[in-house]
C-alpha cells in the first residue's frame, strides 16, 4: 500500500512557480507537487521517507526560502444562501415590505464585505492565543 502525505510549505519571494514544482517533484518519494503564487504555498504529496527537511532544502537550492506551514488554516465556511434570498422571497410574495427587504439585503451585503476585510487581515501567526 502506497501512503502519502500532504505537506505545506510557505515559500518567500518566489518569483517562478515552475523551477520550484520541478524541482520538488525530482525528489525520490514525492508524489505530486503544486505551487500556489499568489499565496506563496506549496503543496507536496510525499511518502513518510522524504523529510521535511530535504524539501526545504531542494527549495533552498531552486533559490527560495521554505517554511513548514505549522497548521493548515481552516477553509473558509461557505455563505449562507438564506440571509440574501428570504427577503427578496418574502417581498415578491407580499409577506415583507420591500423597505425591510432592501433593508435586510443592506444588512447582508455590509456584514459579507466587513468578514471580508476581517478575513483579508487575517494570519496564521495571529490566530494562536
């Protein structure tokens, strides 16, 4: 039985995705190997042979530095359908006045955008308390 293991690593001041996914997916044990540029993260599907080490260092000699990444961050939780659906429902219906529909879509549409910003702060080094 063939058992891989994802690993995450932040790379500083990458600048070409593919010498490092080459050079990562050239090390005996590694599955697979994607580079995310805009966040700067690689992902490494690994056997438990490759240490976590010679990754860091095989993207030391691409010219990059290579981070452990401690803990995933969660992924985001979907949005809720209801709070932007129910008003426009309930007034196309008669049950809600279209003032307290457009109201409640106001409501909506600040609280999205306000996590938004919250979330765009947001980093993994703050989130341990």
């Amino acid at each position: 039985m063939n058992t891989s293991y994802s690993r995450e690593f932040a790379i500083q001041g990458m600048s070409c995705v593919m010498r490092v996914e080459k050079a990562l997916r050239r090390v005996p044990g590694v599955e697979a190997a994607s580079i995310n540029l805009a966040t700067e993260l690689a992902t490494v599907h690994a056997g438990p042979e490759v240490s976590d080490a010679e990754l860091v260092q095989v993207v030391a000699s691409a010219g990059f530095k290579a981070n452990r990444q401690a803990a995933r961050a969660k992924p985001a939780k979907p949005a809720r359908a209801w709070p932007d659906g129910w008003p426009v429902a309930m007034a196309a219906l008669g049950l809600l006045n279209p003032i307290v529909a457009g109201a409640a879509m106001a409501f909506s549409s600040v609280s999205l955008v306000s996590n938004s910003l919250l979330l765009k702060r947001w980093s993994p080094d703050n989130s341990q308390s």
